[in-house]
C-alpha cells in the first residue's frame, strides 16, 4: 500500500504555542476536567476521542508516531499520520486526500493548582476543491471541538 504523503510543512507545530503559519488557522480550546488523568489518557490514546465524537478510525490501537489511519465521518475520508506522541497527548498531520492541510493536537496538561485540562489545538487550511466549502467546514471544525471537550468531560 502506497502512503500518501504529507500535505502540510510544520510537522510538530501544535505542539507548541506557535502562531500559525501565514494562510493557515489556528483554533484552540481547553477544556477543565473533572476525571483524573488516568482516566483520561486511555481516551486520547486509543483514539477514542475520536471515535466517542463520532468518527470511524481505522485502528484502535494505542497511537505511535508513524502510524497512518484512515479517520472517516460519514463519506469524508481523512488520512492522517501521528506526527508525534509525548505521555499526555499526541498531534497527527493531514495526508494528501485529507479535506484540510495541518496538524491538530489532542493533549491534557495540569496547571499550576492541580487542575487537569483537555488541550485541543489544531492549525489548517482547506485544500482544493474544499476551499470552496471553507466556511462550512470552519462551522464543522468548531463544532468538532467542542465535542471533543465534552468527550473528554466524560472520561
């Protein structure tokens, strides 16, 4: 089977708190949770917190770095590739075939107090024909994030 390759250039970048590349967005949000994060880890990290907010992922094995999926919602497919795993979280970047260029981050972090948060970040763009459906998908994305916070509530 042939991988298609990558189609965004900052592999790594939500990582961080860097700004968006020019032409790209950036959306963020975090959630405060009320699990531990024993609890929490296992939905990130077996891509539940995908599939819990209504996506197909072709593989409910534990996330590495490399592993390249097939996440669906319905007929949109979008191959993805884990850019990169840390203890709290992971980030995977779009392939070619995916509606939008970027990277989206899924990790918990815990504050100064104590606090467990869930950190969803993602930089992207529309490629192709989808720019046509920007605004759509901006609504869609928006909603998927907030989602993933609720998902995440509930671990």
């Amino acid at each position: 089977m042939t991988v298609p390759a990558a189609n965004f250039p900052f592999a790594g970048i939500t990582l961080s708190e860097a700004p968006a590349p020019p032409g790209y967005r950036l959306v963020s949000r975090r959630t405060l949770l009320t699990c531990s994060f024993e609890d929490a880890l296992p939905v990130l990290m077996t891509w539940g917190i995908k599939t819990r907010a209504g996506f197909r992922v072709s593989s409910s094995a534990p996330v590495a770095v490399g592993d390249v999926l097939e996440v669906r919602l319905g007929p949109v497919r979008e191959p993805v590739r884990v850019a990169w795993v840390t203890s709290a979280g992971f980030g995977y970047e779009t392939l070619v075939g995916h509606p939008l260029a970027g990277e989206e981050a899924f990790l918990l972090e815990t504050d100064s107090l104590g606090r467990l948060w869930f950190v969803n970040r993602s930089i992207s763009r529309p490629v192709g024909a989808w720019r046509l459906v920007a605004w759509p998908l901006r609504l869609a994305q928006a909603f998927f994030v907030r989602r993933y916070g609720r998902v995440m509530e509930s671990s």
